[in-house]
C-alpha cells in the first residue's frame, strides 16, 4: 500500500506545542505513571455550521492539505488515536501517522518548498524531499482506539487499518466492546496482527456511536482502560456521537486540550453536527455547553485550526 509522507512545518507545530502531550522527562514519565487517566486531546474537522458530515455514514472530506499534515502530526506525538464504531463502519480508516521521519533541509528547491507548505510531498514536486526523509513514513505510530460496545465492525485482513498494521506503515486497533465473547476468528486476526479486544462492564443507555440500539460507556472507565495499556495519551477524532458525548458538561474536565480545523464552507441541513448536550442554570434558563479558553488561532491554507482548552466554568 503506497503512502505518500506528509510534512508539516516545524514553525506551525512550535505553536501547537502548548497544546500538546509534553514530550516526557524522567520526572514527568514518574508524575503520568500516577495518573489514572491519559492525555486527552479532542480533534476534529469542521464545517462554518460545526458539521462534521454531509450526513450519517456520508464520508466528507473537510480539511486542506496542510490541516491535514497538521492532524497527522499530531499523530505523531500522541500514543493513541480514537474513534467510534460508526467512523470504523462508514470511513474505513487508516488511523495511521504519515508525517515523514525527518524533515527536508533548508536547501532544498523552491519547488520542494512548495510542497513542504502544501503539507504534502507529492511525487512532481516533492521527490527531493521524500529522497531528503528517506522515504520513509514515521515510526511513532499511535495504536488505533476503536469504541464498539456491540461489536457492529465487521472488520477483516482488507480493512485499510489491517492492511497498515500488516505492511509495518501503522498499528493494528484495540477494539472497546461490551461483548464478553467476540468471534474467535476476529479476535485471532486483531491478535495476529498485535491488536485486540478490550472487554469492559455492559455500558450505560444511549449510543456512543450514534447507533440507537447500541449503549454508552462512560469515559471515565474508556480512559482507565486506555491508560492501563501503557498509553499516556490519546487523541479523539471521531465521529459525531463521540465528541458530543465527550463535550458533555460531566466529561468536559477529562480534556486537557481541544484542537479543531474550521474549513470554509457550509455543509447545510440534515447533516452531523457537533451540538452537546447543555445543562440549566440555577435559575432554569439553559446555559452554554462549554467555552473555550487559552485559545489560539493558526491559519493553515484556507482553513484556521483553533486550539484552546475547556473553560472552568462555575
């Protein structure tokens, strides 16, 4: 499976730094091995009318070149990456990172310049670059997370997440089920490949995965179970049931930090939109769901990403 790597400029991921995992110390290592739950970044593309797609199941391309070398840097630096089952379902995810293992040098051409800001080393004008990484993608990987209470994903060795596991180009996924006993034929090719089921209380009512007949964990035991994997962070990228589930007034003090590229259009009605649910004040009048704060701003070709972290609100 041919990949292309994808380089993201060091001057732009200087300013996301803050909203970053930190790259651990020993000290540090010591104060996260303490902590139950990972690093939570939430990302996300979205739409002028915060839609995600252009329907369920409609697989809708939003970002730009360079916002999307920036999610696949941030990738990069975080140890896993989640979704839930109906973004598994509807897009066939790679949930891979292909930002190249080094970044070209300064003295490359203008025209490897060009596609060094397009985010993209493309084959007419960006050889040198690859040439300059070696062509090689990069080998921090994160494991792929995949929310799936009833086991709806009928994964097999040609999922597109299979098929990067096995070319060594990205990891196999840890599935979060409900389902005590999943298909020893699944459970022996996630485990072929070095994935494999993680099996956690039945959840709560009401669809993590937007899928009415399926049940919600709650984060709290999702992160538990993520941390004691060994994985100190994790970013959350999808789909529309996870990140409003996420952005509820209870789990919003479970993100340290929230990263969203805004492309320039509209997606229109009757799409999947990203509404959390809200909460009334003392005096019964309804108040936001959540604010951002510590927010910065950082125009990527046509897009802007906004990166910030939820507000302490009383």
């Amino acid at each position: 499976m041919a990949e292309v790597p994808l380089i993201f400029p060091s001057a732009e991921s200087q300013r996301l730094e803050p909203h970053l995992p930190p790259l651990s110390t020993c000290a540090e290592e010591s104060e996260e091995a303490s902590s139950s739950f990972p690093f939570v970044t939430l990302t996300y593309a979205t739409s002028l009318d915060s839609a995600l797609a252009l329907g369920p199941g409609i697989r809708t391309a939003l970002s730009g070149p360079q916002s999307k070398a920036m999610t696949h840097y941030l990738r990069s630096r975080h140890d896993a990456i989640c979704v839930g089952v109906g973004t598994a379902i509807a897009d066939d995810p790679g949930l891979n990172c292909r930002i190249a293992a080094e970044t070209p040098t300064q003295e490359n051409s203008a025209t490897d310049g060009v596609g060094a800001l397009l985010g993209l080393a493309s084959v007419s004008t960006g050889e040198a670059a690859i040439r300059e990484t070696k062509n090689t993608i990069t080998l921090s990987q994160p494991r792929p997370i995949v929310i799936d209470p009833g086991l709806r994903w009928d994964f097999t060795p040609e999922s597109k997440v299979m098929q990067l596991a096995r070319a060594g180009k990205g990891l196999a996924p840890y599935i979060i089920t409900a389902v005590p006993q999943p298909p020893q034929s699944k459970k022996e090719l996630l485990e072929s490949l070095g994935g494999k089921y993680i099996v956690l209380n039945p959840p709560q009512t009401n669809g993590i995965d937007g899928d009415s007949h399926s049940r919600r964990f709650d984060w709290r035991e999702i992160l538990v179970a993520v941390r004691n994997e060994g994985l100190q962070s994790i970013m959350i990228e999808g789909g529309g049931a996870v990140i409003n589930s996420l952005l509820s007034p209870r789990n919003t003090q479970l993100i340290d930090s929230v990263i969203i590229t805004i492309a320039p259009t509209w997606l229109g009605q009757g799409s999947v939109f990203v509404s959390p649910p809200r909460e009334a004040g003392p005096d019964g009048w309804p108040v936001a769901a959540t604010r951002l704060t510590s927010t910065t701003w950082i125009p990527l070709g046509e897009d802007v990403v906004l990166c910030g972290k939820i507000s302490n609100q009383s």
